[in-house]
C-alpha cells in the first residue's frame, strides 16, 4: 500500500492527521522556569550548583549584551557532560532574561545543544526539548529554519517523533538540512520506510540530497532489507550528477555488504580515486563479516595507513573466522607498531584466546593489561572472566569476579554466572544468581540463560521452573529459543522425556536443531528408541545433509540391540556419502595452541607425537601386565 504524503501543508491533503495520531507525541512536562515568573522564583534543580554559574564572575555578569550571555551559555554547554552539570546553561539561561538580554536564535541553539549532549551522555534527560520549544516558541524563533532543525535532532527519538513531525510542517519553507534531519528522525526512531517516502517528497519539491541525505536514505534502505531500492538510488544519483563523496561511498559499501553484494562493493570501493582509512575499514569489515578473511587480510595489507579501528576490524574478523593464532599474531604486530590499542581491541583478543582455548596466552594479556593500567575501573573484567572459564581455569575466573567486593556491573555477573555452570558448580552459580538480586544488579535474558544452563546441568528440576517463571514474572522477559533450551535439556536430564517432546512441540517458536538435538541425547540416554526416532526425523528434516542425528539413532539402535536398524542407516549414509566430523582436540605449548584431528597426520611433529604415544601404551600395557 503506498503511503500517503507526508507534507499535507503543502498538497492539502488530509491523511496527515491521521498519521500524526499514530505516532508517539509527548506532553511536556511542566517548564523547568517559565518567562511570566522570572522575576519571582528559580528553576527546579538550579539550587546547589557547584558549575561555573556560581562562580564571581557570572554572578557579576549583569549585561543586557545578548552576544555575551550567548558566548557565556556556550561555554557551560561544552562542559555540560554530566546530568550534575546539565542544568547549569539553563540557570545562565534564567539570569540572562532577569538582566533583560533578550534571547535569540544562537542562544536557543546552544540550549538545544545541551539537552541532546546531556541525553547521550546519561541516556536520559534532565530537562526536556519540549521546555526549551515553549521558550522558542514565546520568542518569535519557532518559524527559524535553524533553531528549529537543531530542535528536530533533539528529537530523534521515538517518544518524541509527533512533536518533530510537528515542528518540521511549522517550517514554511524548509530547507534541504531540515528535509534531512526529518528523514534522519524516522530512521533512528526505526520508520525507515517513512523516512523513504520523506526522501521522495523531498525530491519532488525539487531539492537535490547532498551527499548526508543520501547516507541516511541508504541507511533506511539497508534497515528496511531493500537491495533493489539502495542499488534505484545508487543509479538515480549517477544519473543526476550528485557527487558522491567518501562518505556517501562508505555508506554504499555498507548496504551492499550488508545484501551480500560484495562484488557491487567492491566496484563502489574500486572507483574512489582516493581511499581514505575509513572507508577501508568499511571494506575490510564488510570482507570479514562475509568469510572472506584472506582478501580482507589482503587489503589490510595495503593499507598505508592504519588505525587503531584498522587494526580492531582485522582482528575482529580473524578471531570470528576461528584463526585465533594470526589474531594473536596481528596484536603483537599492532603493539610493535606502537600504536596504543584500546579496551575494543583487548577484547578482542580476549575473545580469540577464549574461543581457542589458550589460557597462556590469556595469561599473558591479562598481565598486558593490568601493566598499561587498560582496566583501572573493571571494564575489562567480563571478558577476562569469561576468558578464563572457556579456558578451563574456573579459579582465576572467580579471582578476577571477586577482586571487587561489591559488583554492580551485570556483564561481569553473568560471565562468573555463566562460567559456573558451564564447570558443572550449578549450586554455586544459583548462589551467584541470588546474590546478584540481592545486590540489585538487574539480571538480563543471558544471565537467565546462564542461570537456567546450570540448573539443568545438575538436574534441579524444581528450582529451575521456579527461574524459569521468575524470569516472566518477575522482570518481564519473554523467554527466547535458547532458554525453551535450557527448560527442555533440564526434563531430557531429569527423565522427563515426554514433557520435554511436549514442551519443545508447544514452544511459540519453531524448534531448532540444538533443541532437537538435546532431547535426541536425552533419548539414547534414557534409551527411548519411539521418541528417539521421532526426534531424529525432526533433525533430519531441519538439516538433510547433517549424519549427527543419524550416528545418533544409530548409536541408539546399538544399545538396544535393534542391529537391523543400525545397519539400515549406516547404508543410508554410505549411500549418500556422509561422513562423520572428524574429532578435534588441542592443547597450548608455550604459548602456541597445537590442534588434532583424528585421522590426522599433517602437524609438522607427527612422527614425534606418534612415537611418544606409542611409547605411552606400551608402558600402560606393561603396567597393566605387572598387575599393578
């Protein structure tokens, strides 16, 4: 269904009414200090301020000179970054009207500014645009195309998405900035598809995108999963003559990578005639995100020049393609560089020690880290707990949780959360659960993953229904496939197998392999050959090519002696060609992470581990032999 237009001022048209009624518009609280009471009270949260409002020399400021008041707001709002000091160009705001400066359009963008600085800042506001609106408003600025455009990016938010609309149709004649930052409102309040019938009316009035209307459409294109579109106005802007900048070209390549179009990326890429570090990182990123590591190794490679994002983005995307040792390598190399990296870069590699299980290594980082002094205010200790309970030291992992006596961080909860039960300690992680809300840390969806994990690891059947509901109830989350999970390998544990068939059927979503996958184990643990072979069909059917559910019924078969089934689907898969996974196993030498596989002989020191095993077994025969 078309849309309708958005700008009935214009066209005359009524839907726009309709439309309005449909998004969010809030009421502004009462103002903070209204002009009809200036001479008689303060605003609400001025008294106390320690900023520079209190200082002698503000106090003396009694000029009526608007363009001083204007120069002094600014100031403070450049140190406004903190909700203590947010209200503080506000107060200078007060005292400017009581020496009777009269406001103008510089001194309500400085305001303006404050609040959208502060919002971002303490993710909420002190005071709200619609207080500043009244006042712009009451001083003749609200048809000012830029007062009012700055006051439209203050509300780029949902709630707030009515009023901008609002303001944008009292502009009467906006600009090409107002278009845009309109446009810019629907998409970050998630309206992409309006913020693209905006572009199109803006296009109709006639007016030309620059190269940020553009960027912000793409974005909505690539929000909405509209590849047709993006590559429509990719065209339309060839054939209009619109310069298309480097950021206009960052931008395409994003889309296109996001589409999976990375040869089109590529041909956006290749045509700059200079390629700045950060669109290279855009392609670099767009390679990893792929599976193209090697060609983004490549370009990282040519590179001349190379931030510390550069670097990140590379690491970042070996780590994520499972080469944790060129990740390792690759910091080493940043670090020789001298470039400094940041917490983002650690955690990186944090994660590839993590994921490769290399716990010298992890080692030798956390004490990198604790040397250059990354982690001061425990920012870092997430990933350290969660590196060192992926590499099996469950120890170091609490040391690190417990160096912080009173914890308020919920990342690092529920990383020593889900580390306990990842070891098996479930009583200890139910502890740590507990504890958590005791100390009022809000637990989130992982934390309950984490939670519900442990309690089926130790078979707490009871307790977990309990988490489970508690999670519901309690915080009001709607539980995702991954805790159905949990509840259902925590029934296949206890032996409740038709509960856990019944639960995995009536879930509001669709059962995924890991889901079928646990109850299938539950079976041949339980040797439950009817439900068994039920489950396997639904594995089967979600993934034909995978042999894991058939070895599975097959290994099922075998331990109830049903061999005529064993030998049916051992034929099923030679006749398809399917081969199990080879095993893997590694273990960490020095600080190098060694990886077999079974079958394998392709390390460089086979013939040596092979000897050595061999003279392994025969000592263990010897002492078998020797009765001891």
């Amino acid at each position: 269904m078309p849309l309708p237009p958005l700008c009935p001022r214009r066209q005359h048209l009524p839907p726009l009414c309709r439309l309005l009624s449909s998004l969010p518009c809030r009421r502004a609280p009462p103002l903070i200090w209204t002009l009809s009471s200036a001479g008689s009270r303060s605003p609400p949260g001025a008294a106390g301020i320690t900023t520079a409002v209190d200082t002698p020399f503000y106090r003396a400021f009694s000029t009526s000179d608007t363009l001083r008041w204007n120069s002094a707001i600014r100031e403070l709002v450049g140190a406004a970054i903190s909700p203590d000091s947010s209200t503080a160009p506000l107060s200078l705001y007060k005292q400017m009207l009581l020496a009777g400066a009269r406001p103008d359009g510089h001194t309500f963008l400085y305001l303006v500014k404050a609040s959208t600085a502060t919002a971002g800042a303490s993710r909420s506001r002190t005071w709200e645009p619609e207080q500043i609106h009244s006042h712009i408003v009451k001083n003749g600025f609200g048809v000012n195309e830029f007062v009012a455009t700055a006051l439209m990016r203050s509300y780029e938010d949902g709630a707030y998405l009515g009023s901008a609309l609002k303001l944008f149709e009292e502009i009467p004649e906006p600009g090409l900035v107002s278009w845009t930052a309109m446009i810019r409102a629907f998409l970050t309040s998630g309206c992409p598809r309006l913020a693209l019938q905006l572009f199109i009316e803006m296009r109709s009035v006639g007016l030309v995108p620059d190269p940020v209307a553009l960027a912000v459409t793409l974005s909505a294109c690539s929000q909405m999963g509209n590849n047709a579109l993006a590559m429509t106005i990719h065209s339309l802007v060839h054939k209009s003559g619109v310069e298309i900048d480097a950021f206009v070209r960052t931008e395409l390549i994003r889309v296109y990578g996001s589409f999976g179009k990375l040869d089109l990326a590529r041909q956006v890429f290749d045509e700059m005639p200079r390629k700045s570090v950060v669109v290279c990182n855009a392609m670099i990123h767009q390679y990893s995100a792929s599976g193209q590591v090697d060609h983004a190794l490549q370009l990282f490679r040519e590179m001349d020049h190379r931030d510390v994002i550069s670097w990140n983005t590379m690491m970042s995307g070996l780590s994520q393609a499972g080469r944790s040792k060129e990740t390792f390598d690759l910091f080493q190399e940043m670090d020789l560089s001298g470039l400094r990296p940041n917490k983002l870069t650690l955690c990186t590699v944090l994660s590839a020690c993590a994921s490769s299980g290399a716990l010298e290594t992890g080692m030798w980082i956390q004490a990198y880290i604790e040397k250059r002094r990354f982690d001061d205010h425990g920012s870092l200790d997430a990933s350290l707990i969660d590196m060192y309970a992926k590499c099996g030291s469950i120890e170091k992992a609490l040391q690190v949780f417990e160096k912080v006596p009173c914890r308020t961080d919920l990342y690092s909860w529920t990383s020593a959360i889900c580390g306990l039960a990842m070891h098996g300690r479930a009583n200890r992680a139910i502890h740590l659960f507990h504890k958590m809300q005791e100390e009022g840390v809000r637990p989130d969806e992982i934390t309950f993953i984490g939670v519900l994990n442990a309690c089926a690891h130790a078979g707490l059947l009871h307790e977990g229904f309990h988490i489970f509901h508690l999670m519901q109830t309690e915080y009001g989350i709607a539980p995702k496939i991954e805790h159905f999970g949990c509840m259902v390998d925590l029934l296949g544990r206890t032996g409740c197998l038709k509960e856990a068939y019944n639960l995995a059927t009536m879930m509001p979503m669709r059962p995924n392999v890991v889901v079928w996958g646990t109850l299938l184990s539950a079976c041949r643990v339980y040797n439950n050959v009817d439900m068994g072979v039920a489950v396997a069909e639904k594995l089967i059917e979600l993934d034909p090519s995978d042999p894991w559910a058939r070895i599975m019924l097959s290994n099922l078969y075998a331990e109830v002696a049903l061999w005529d089934g064993v030998m049916r689907l051992r034929k099923e898969m030679k006749d398809v060609g399917m081969k199990k996974m080879p095993g893997c196993s590694s273990i960490e030498l020095k600080g190098k992470v060694h990886e077999f596989l079974a079958g394998d002989n392709l390390h460089p020191e086979h013939e040596e581990i092979q000897l050595i095993l061999e003279m392994i077994e025969t000592q263990i025969k010897a002492t078998s032999g020797s009765g001891m």
